[in-house]
C-alpha cells in the first residue's frame, strides 16, 4: 500500500487564476502525485503524494521551475553543550532529517544553526525540540519565534510597495508631460515654431526625454510582469502576465521608431507606464485587502498563551509554551489564559471559553473536568494535568481546520476555473481580431487627424489587452471563503471544507437528533412506580435496575444508577449482562433475573404489562421516557426518565422557521414521548422509535422528493457527532454539536463548537451570505469582462482607463469578500 502523504506549501509569485492552473498542473505532472489543490486567496498548494516516488524537494523544484516560488524561512538558533564538530555533523544530520527542513547549517566555532525550512510543514518551536532530543540545547535570540510565512508576505507586499513609488516617481511626469505638451500648456522652450500662428511642435529632445522616464518603468518596475509571461509560455500557458506585457509593450515599442526618426506620428510611452503603474497599484492594494481576508486566523493564533507556569520535581517555573510536555502540572492564576489542553487536578474556577465557542457564559471547571489552551481562568487558582500540547491542542486543531478549509475548492468555483483556463487566449485572439478590423475595415479618419489607421487599430487593441481581467474571477470564490470561514471560526461554527460552507446555505430540511441537542442530553428520573401485584417497593425496584445498569455508558441508564447512588443504595455487580441496541439490557442480579428496557423489549418477549399500560401512557404524555422494569419475567414497575429542554432549543427552532427551514426531530423514544417534546420546542415533523442504526434511512426518505415534479430536499442533520455518524454521513449537510475538545474527533462537515442549538441558524445564515457574497463576485467579474471587453473593442476606452478598470477590480472583488466580516449572524 502506497506511503500517501499530505503537504501544504505556501506558494509566491502567483498573479491570477492562470497562475493557479499552472501551478496545479505542473504539479499533477508529477509521477506519484494523487491530488494536487491550490487556493489564489491564500496563496497555499496542498498536495497528496506517493512519499516512495516523491519528497519535499522534488514538488518544490517543480514549483520552482512552473515559474513560481515556495516561501521559507529561516532560524538562527544559538546550540549548547557542542563538544566539538562531530556533535554540529550529528546535529546537522538530525535536522536534515526533520520534514520540512530544506537546509541546515551547524558551526561548532560559532555555536549556532541556521536552518531553512518551508514554515506551513515545521515551526521553530519544532526546530527546537529537535535540537533538544539530539541532546543539546537551542538558545533563542530573544524576541518572538518569527512567522517565516507572515515574514515572506509582508516582503512581498513592501517589494511591491517600492516599485509602485519608483513607477509613480517616472510615470507622473512622464503622463503631465505628454497631456500638457497634446494641449500646449508647457513653457515655450518646449516647443519649437510660430505659436502666433499655431504652427508649434515639440523639441527633438522632448521624446527621448518621455523614452528616459518610460524606460524604468516598464523594464524596472514591469520587470516582474515580463519574467511571469515568459514563465508562463514557457509552460504552455498564458496569463495576465502576457496580456499586461502585450498591452503595454505594443504601446512601448511602436514608440521608438518615432523617437528616432524612422517613422512620423505621436509617441505612447505615457500609456505604456500608466499601464504599468496602475496595475502595480491595484496588485498592492490587492495583496494588502488579501492579507485582511486572513485576519481570523492571525486572531486565533493570538489567543494562545505565550509561556506556561509548570511544576517540575517540586519546582514551579515559567517556560515557554513550545516547552510545555504532556504529563506536566501547570498552574493557572485568576485572569491568565489556560496554556494548553489539560484536566483539572486540584481547585475550582469558572472559565471563559466564548473566544473558542462563542458561549458567553462561564464554565465551571472542578477536578475531574477538561479544560482548553487559551481560554480564560476567570476566578480560582488551577492545577492542571497536560494532556495535549503543540499541534494536538484544540485551539491548533480549530487552525488546521480553518485553513484547510480556506484552502479548499468549493464547487461554485469550477466555472471560474473553466473560463480561466481559456480566457486569456480568448483575450488574445479578440485583441487581434480588434486590430484587423479595426484598420482593415475602420471608419476613415478626418485628413487633420492625429493618428493614422495603424495607430489608432494598435490603441483600440492594446485598451483590449489590458482590460481583461482574469484575476477578478480568480479570486471571487476563494477570498469570500477565507473570510466566511474565519467568521464561522470566531462565532465557534468551523467548517471542514468550503464544499460544506456552500451546501450548508442550500439547506431546506433540518433534522434534529434529541438527545443532547434538543435537550440537555442528561436525563433524571422522575418518578417510581412499581407494581402492587409483586409486592416490590420504589427502593428495591430502583436497587435491581440500578445494579443491571452500573457502569452503563447510555445516558438513561446512567440516570438510573446516579438516582440510586444519590439516594444512598447499596448496589450489587451483575452477571451474564446482556445489552439489545435500541431495546434494553438484562442481567442476573442475586439470583433472580432482571431486564429495564423498553416496550419493544417487553413485547418481543411476550411480558404483559397489566395494569401499568395505563401509566405508561400517561408518563409518555407528559414528555417522559418510561422505563419497564421485569424481575423472572414478570411486569415489575416503571422507572420514569425525563431529559430538560435546552433553554435555546425552541429560541433556535423559532429562528430556523423564520428562514424558511422545515424542521424534524429524530429519536428513539416513542411516538408519544417524542410528540410532547415536539410540542414543547414547535418543530414540524417527528420521527420517533427509530433505532441508531436506522436514522440514516430516515434522514435518506427525507432526501427524496415527494413527487418527480419537485426537486430533493437539501438535508442538514444535527447531532453529537458520535452515535450520529452514518446519520451524519447520508445528510447533504452534517453539523455535530459538540465541545472545544471534541473538535479532533468529529467527522462532520460542520462542526458546533458550542452546545447552543443557535448556532445551526448561524451557520446556515454564514453559509448563505457567503454564497451570496461568491455569487455578487462572480456576477461582477464575469459582467465587468462581458461589458468592458466589447467597449474596448469598439473604441470607447483609452488603455489608460482600460489599465485603471483592470487594476481596481480585483481590488473591488476582494473588498467586496471582506465585508463579510461585519454581516451580522
């Protein structure tokens, strides 16, 4: 069996969705490579391989030679306790062997390691550690552990940031130049003849004065764009590169043989630098609205602590987070974040998880109870357990699965990537057919006109060049799904991929599971009734059933065993303990033998309940679950269970109605306990005596349509995550209910970090702005294209315009995403 393995690569240099496809099917090239995604948004490339045919390095020489790069970073750490160089080979040798680790380099003379490492595959934290097990020490140089991906980003940014400056220092000029010599608004000794009698022409010198201030611009500052094109042909594709190089190059060298002397008409450096400059304007803006777009993970990687007070062999001492190993005790005063996840050894306190579950309220944390890294200790001193660090803690896991869901495809995305891939040649051969027509078949230009046919075929082209815009479409998807994702992650709704962000907003049936998310899921007997007949008191029938039920894992029949064990009852352990999925259990208790089950039990064999039917039913009516009880066969009583109603269940089943969602309520009670709770809370439909194993079924028939005229229900299921499984798997759309620390185990598409029925509502609320926000990005990338394009063509845009359209709708697609961040959920 294939060593398949996943890796997540922060890509640079990558401009449009071309440069996306590019990338991706360079990559799928790769003998060994199984699948290969990457996201323009936020920049990443996730890559399964075969680790026998690949490594690390091959898929990062592949990138690099697609034309594009792969962020690193480096750390310089100080090493003690070398004793000479063999111990800096051998150290050397045990980080090489780290994955992500590209390079190392240990000085035995200098006593320091300077690493370069690919920083979404390993941390420094991890570096450390390393260095640590070899058995020497790594100093850090003070400071904060640097975020090399972060780092790589913000150079980009300012590099881009510089050339716009030097692009604006040449271009402004260069365009006041060229406007104020075509309306004769320059001091005289530009010029050359009789102004009196309008007979005026610029200096010979005043065109190679434009060619000075063009040429930095469009080989310094336009550099990039020339590299990425010729890259891009060079890989068999076209990109906005190319139409950027076309366009403004066009412009650029038909101006030179006018500036020396080989041809008569107007020179058009000023268009080929606006060009240029504007798009560099619109790129840097874009990169830094991008980098907004991550904000919700940079929150989240915020919130942990810095360092951890940990008790070791009877000494308390600060170390730092990274430092913090399973199994030490860690103390947490009143007001300090939780360091890592860990369970309570000593002290009482309350805890404010909201800024990982969005519950407002304080939790109650006793010894015995679980609690979160980066939480807040609100009132009592802590002694904790570790029982997770590193990339295992909760707060970790939330981070890995926002980002995987930021760098995932949703399906809403396929089209933008269809046209994508052919519309730059598309662009290409409109330009040229812009070109033909326009001097082949052009109307006749006035005798005193300032261009001829050649010229003005060349403007109305190179306008067509520069205003396509792939880049709107590339981002149009990806950018709403960062921002979506991020917002879910801070209001405790984490998404697994963006294919769930796009269903769950196409929902129409919700299918509520009861226990535990309806209610409270911690159930407590009511009442004891036993039967007259047998002469069995309420003590002594609760005693038997409590003893067949010690140690169940079943939320009734914990209920049982915890009302016997509060009311003080000596319990004995039972034998030949026989437990029927969805029916019951039986068990020998002092010889006699003693089943608590349901009806179906009862039924099935064949125990009459005589005059308990009627109290049965009554119970059931009240929203109560009933529990038979038989000694030797023999009908003894009821033990009466009744779960509490969530105090936001009906809240939240009020706020699904209101959007239009059909709500149903799935359990395993009776018709008539479940119909009373049904009623309590207002939901539509009620599936009620349904097996575990027979929930997916049912969540299956509420998929199909009612007639072949209707289309299928869009099901989203709702349950704890666990015994919900194949329920949660067959909806179109599966949201588990669970707690921070339950984040690593559930498979569900959506997971609810909080136990608040609420945040269904929310999450389809998310889902729907953020589709909408996909749907109001794609509407303005394609439109702006299907209008501008055809404008172009028929003359109507100077390139100058048509570069400043270009450049700002990109801009205007990733605004657009960003205020998702303040929609109201």
């Amino acid at each position: 069996m294939a060593d398949t393995k996943q890796l997540t690569l922060p890509i640079t240099g990558m401009t449009c969705a071309n440069c996306v496809a590019t990338v991706e099917r360079n990559l799928k090239k790769m003998d060994g490579v199984q699948s290969a995604v990457v996201n323009l948004s936020s920049e990443r490339a996730t890559v399964d391989f075969d680790a026998a045919k690949l490594g690390l390095t091959d898929v990062i020489a592949r990138v690099n030679r697609a034309g594009y790069g792969v962020a690193t970073g480096e750390a310089d750490l100080v090493i003690k306790r070398l004793s000479d160089d063999n111990d800096a080979r051998r150290l050397e040798k045990a980080l090489t062997k780290l994955e992500g680790v590209l390079e190392a380099q240990v000085t035995f003379t200098t006593e320091k390691a300077r690493v370069k490492y690919v920083p979404t595959i390993v941390t420094q934290a991890e570096l450390r550690r390393a260095v640590s097990s070899a058995g020497f020490e790594a100093m850090e140089l003070g400071g904060e552990a640097e975020d090399a991906e972060a780092m790589a980003r913000e150079h980009e940014i300012n590099e881009q940031r510089r050339l716009l400056i030097i692009g604006l220092i040449f271009t402004v000029p260069l365009f006041l130049l060229s406007m104020g010599k075509d309306l004769n608004l320059l001091p005289a000794f530009f010029y050359t003849g009789n102004a009196m009698e309008g007979m005026v022409e610029a200096q010979p010198w005043f065109g190679w004065l434009m060619l000075a201030l063009a040429l930095p611009v469009q080989f310094y500052v336009g550099w990039q764009y020339y590299v990425g094109a010729y890259k891009a042909l060079r890989n068999k594709s076209a990109n906005m590169d190319v139409l950027i190089v076309m366009g403004s190059s066009a412009a650029f060298f038909y101006s030179l043989p006018i500036t020396f002397g080989l041809l008569m008409g107007h020179v058009y450096y000023e268009t080929a630098a606006v060009i240029i400059t504007l798009i560099k304007l619109g790129k840097f803006l874009e990169a830094r609205a991008k980098g907004r777009t991550s904000e919700a993970i940079k929150k989240l990687m915020g919130l942990r602590a810095k360092t951890a007070r940990v008790i070791r062999d009877g000494v308390e001492a600060e170390v730092s987070i990274d430092d913090v190993r399973v199994g030490d005790m860690v103390l947490v005063k009143p007001g300090e974040k939780i360091p890592v996840d860990g369970v309570v050894v000593d002290g009482r306190s309350a805890i404010d998880e909201s800024m990982l579950t969005g519950e407002s309220l304080p939790v109650e944390k006793k010894p015995g109870d679980p609690v979160i890294g980066a939480t807040l200790n609100k009132l009592g001193m802590l002694k904790f357990e570790a029982t997770k660090v590193g990339k295992e803690t909760a707060l970790a896991q939330i981070i890995k699965l926002v980002e995987d869901a930021q760098g995932s495809k949703a399906p809403i995305q396929k089209i933008a990537d269809q046209v994508s891939a052919v519309f730059v040649p598309i662009v290409i051969a409109i330009a040229a057919l812009t070109f033909f027509g326009w001097y082949f078949f052009g109307p006749t230009l006035p005798i005193n006109a300032d261009v001829d046919n050649f010229t003005r075929a060349l403007i109305n082209m190179v306008a067509v060049l520069v205003i396509a815009c792939p880049c709107a479409m590339g981002l149009a998807t990806p950018t709403a799904i960062m921002v979506g994702t991020g917002k879910g992650a801070e209001a405790g709704i984490l998404f697994r991929n963006s294919e769930a962000l796009e269903r769950a907003g196409k929902v129409s049936v919700v299918v509520l599971d009861k226990t535990g998310t309806i209610t409270k899921g911690q159930p407590a007997v009511t009442d004891v009734i036993t039967n007259h007949e047998l002469r069995i008191t309420n003590e002594e029938l609760l005693r038997l059933a409590a003893s067949v039920e010690r140690g169940s894992e079943h939320p009734l029949g914990e209920s049982i065993w915890a009302e016997a064990t509060t009311r003080g009852l000596t319990l004995v352990e039972p034998t030949g303990f026989k437990a029927e999925a969805g029916h019951g259990v039986q068990a020998e208790v002092e010889g006699r033998s003693v089943i608590v089950g349901n009806k179906r039990m009862f039924e099935a064999r064949g125990i009459q309940l005589g005059n308990l039917e009627s109290e049965v039913s009554r119970l059931q009516s009240e929203a109560k679950t009933a529990m038979l009880v038989a000694i030797d066969n023999q009908a003894a009583g009821i033990i009466a269970v009744a779960d509490t109603i969530k105090d936001s269940s009906k809240d939240a089943i009020a706020v699904l109605h209101k959007m239009g969602l059909k709500v149903a309520m799935i359990t395993g009670d009776n018709q008539k306990t479940a119909e009373a709770i049904a009623k309590q809370v207002g939901v539509d439909t009620v599936l009620a005596e349904v097996l575990p194993e027979g929930k997916s079924s049912e969540v299956k028939k509420l998929q199909s349509p009612i007639s072949s005229s209707q289309l299928p229900n869009v099901v989203a299921m709702v349950g704890d995550g666990v015994n919900d499984a194949p329920a949660l798997a067959q909806a179109d759309v599966g949201l588990a209910i669970g707690t921070g620390t339950d984040v690593a185990m559930a498979a569900a598409p959506v997971t609810l970090m909080s136990g608040d029925l609420r945040g269904v509502a929310r999450a389809i609320m998310l889902s729907r702005k953020t589709l909408s926000t996909i749907k109001q990005n794609l509407f303005w990338a394609f439109i702006y294209n299907v209008i501008l394009i055809p404008a172009a063509m028929l003359g109507y845009l100077n390139p100058m315009l048509a570069a400043g359209a270009m450049a700002f709708s990109s801009v205007f697609v990733v605004t657009n995403s960003l205020r998702l961040r303040g929609q109201k959920i």
